[in-house]
C-alpha cells in the first residue's frame, strides 16, 4: 500500500491512464534518474531516488515533458500505457555540431521520436556556413524544420562522425536553354550542381531540363559543343532557370594565347559563376553569351583577384595583366553574344 499512499499524498494518479502517467525514468544504462523535474498543463512533479514518478494531466495534450541533457523531452500516453507503469528510458546522446547549410537565417527545431511514445527536441540559430555546440540522438534519424520570420524552410538533418549537417530538402529545379539567335540545338548535356538533368520537353530555340538539388547550386549546360551563360540558383526558391546559349559565339582566338589549353573565366559580382572552355572543334574557345559586367580570365589555371591593371581597362578587350600574362581583365559596358574577343597584353 505504500507506494499507493505516496502517489495519493502527492495528488497524482495511481495508474497510468487518461488522468495521469504513472513511471520511471531511466538513463541509456538503465539507472534510474533521479531529482529530474516533470511537468503538465496541471502538474510540476520531481522523480523520486529511484527515478519513479505519478503526474497528472489537465486538460490540454496527454504529456508529460521535462528537460534533460539539454535537450526538451516529451513522453506521450499510448493506448498500450493505460494501467501500467511506464518506463521512460533515455537514448544515448552525443555531443557534436551542427553545420548550417541552409541559404538563409532561421530557428530551427531538430526533433528525434522513439518508438515508446518519447520526443527529444533541440532549438538553435541556424546561421549560414556556421557550426554550433549541439547535444543530439546518433542511432535515430532527425526530423528538422527551419523557420524565417516569414517561411518555414524544408530542412534535412544529416548526421555524419560527430556532426549533424542541417541542409535544404531536395527541390527539383527546372531549367530552360534558351537559343538567343534561334538555331535549335541538337545536343544539351546540363547540370544543376553535380547532378546531370533530365529532358522534360521542348521550347522555340531551346529546351527545358529538371534536376533535384538542396540549396545554392550552379546550374549549367554545354550544347553542340558550346557553353551557355551559367547561373547561381536556389532550390525551392527559383522556379525556373533559364540558361542563355548561343550557337555563334562569342569566342577566342588561342593564337592570341599562346601554350593555352584551357580558359577559365569567371564572373565577378552577384550570381558570378565559374566556367573551364577547352578548345572546340573549330580551334577556338567558345564562350557563353556575356552579360555586362567585370570578368576575370585564367589562361589554363585559375586566376587570381583582379589587380595590377593600371585604371579601368578598356571595355570589350581581353587585357591579359603582367608578369606572364596568365591572368586577365575582361570588362564588358554591354552584353556581347557573338563575334571575337581581341586580346591585349598590359605593359
């Protein structure tokens, strides 16, 4: 009758079931924890030394919570509860950091639900490219959520060695090649990110491609031989990506390049992207179609920040920069889509 006694003096109820929980609390060796505080809408209770607990429930969700290892835990009542004496038995946590991989600032909520009706859930600031302190469940998978003030993003915990990695759902992107004089091309080989894109269907001058992909890729495509315009997009948040492809130009002479066998360019400023050209049958480096802007140039090697020229270069000429001219300064104060690029060394 003693333990009945106790449970009655304390107000809680004497079995498990909708009144109330009636249990123990034990660690991932199966010790009993001791001093941890519980609560209800109606209840706060304190196990007691050998981890054993009676709470009552009011009239909101029937659950108890409480928090431990700096985690907040929830124990839900289940049909199979009512009139026993549940256990409460605690996962082993790690602890890690969490990467933040989402393209954006938000709150995000990590979550881990074991099979016995128990719920650990984490809070935390997911800030792009950071890595946080964080107490986590390993041998279960993480549910994830990532709030804005004015979205919630679709989220995927992936938990590596002593780590857990918060990244964007998958999200298919679709993109259009667009033919800017016209000239349907024959062949498109196109990439969001890693993954290579599927034909979905045909459009005047062009075609439409799908791929999935989490967070900021680099969406590209090679058609006949000759690369489109690439672009910076966002899974789930761009809904179309439209690369721009020209079957004409522009282009670069290598007798302009000596020894080059390969050109990069690369797009300085916002949604600036990197692309590698080869030599293409023709015997010229094919570019994209090229927006106004600042590109800097690498004869075979990647270049470097855009320095040592003296002033603003001349826009429209390929100005390769001292001392060996393996880097250089493209300039464009309009779009350019077709025609050949002159190239000048800087003294």
């Amino acid at each position: 009758m003693w333990p009945i006694l106790w449970v009655l003096a304390c107000g809680g109820p004497s079995t498990t079931g909708p009144e109330g929980l009636v249990g123990q609390v034990l660690d991932p060796l199966w010790q009993p924890v001791s001093g941890l505080e519980l609560s209800t809408d109606a209840q706060r209770r304190t196990t007691d030394r050998d981890g054993r607990f009676a709470i009552r429930f009011g009239t909101g969700p029937q659950e108890v919570g409480f928090r431990h290892a700096e985690l907040d835990w929830t124990r839900r009542l289940r049909p199979e509860d009512h009139g026993a004496e549940v256990v409460v038995k605690l996962p082993r946590l790690a602890r890690g950091v969490l990467v933040c991989e989402l393209p954006e600032r938000c709150e995000a909520e990590l979550s881990w639900e074991l099979d016995e009706g128990l719920v650990g859930r984490a809070v935390g600031l997911c800030e792009p490219g950071t890595r946080q302190p964080l107490v986590f469940v390993p041998s279960l998978p993480t549910r994830a959520t990532c709030r804005t003030a004015e979205t919630e993003l679709t989220a995927v915990a992936r938990v590596g060695a002593a780590e857990l990695v918060l990244q964007t759902g998958a999200e298919v992107v679709r993109v259009e090649v667009l033919s800017l004089d016209g000239v349907d091309p024959v062949h498109c080989r196109v990439k969001v990110g890693p993954r290579v894109a599927l034909p979905t269907g045909s459009s005047t001058g062009g075609g439409f491609y799908s791929a999935e992909a989490r967070g900021e890729v680099t969406v590209r495509a090679t058609c006949d031989g000759r690369p489109a315009s690439p672009c910076t997009a966002i899974a789930g948040v761009d809904e179309l990506v439209v690369l721009e492809w020209s079957a004409t130009g522009p282009w670069v002479d290598p007798t302009d390049l000596p020894g080059a066998g390969s050109l990069i360019l690369v797009r300085e400023g916002e949604g600036g992207w990197l692309l590698q050209v080869g030599l293409s049958d023709d015997g010229l480096f094919p570019l994209p179609p090229l927006a106004a802007g600042r590109y800097r140039i690498g004869v075979g090697e990647l270049p470097s920040v855009s320095t040592g020229h003296p002033g603003e270069p001349e826009p429209g000429i390929l100005h390769l920069l001292p001392p060996d001219g393996a880097t250089g300064l493209l300039v464009l104060d309009e779009d350019l889509t077709d025609g050949a690029i002159p190239v000048e060394v800087t003294r």
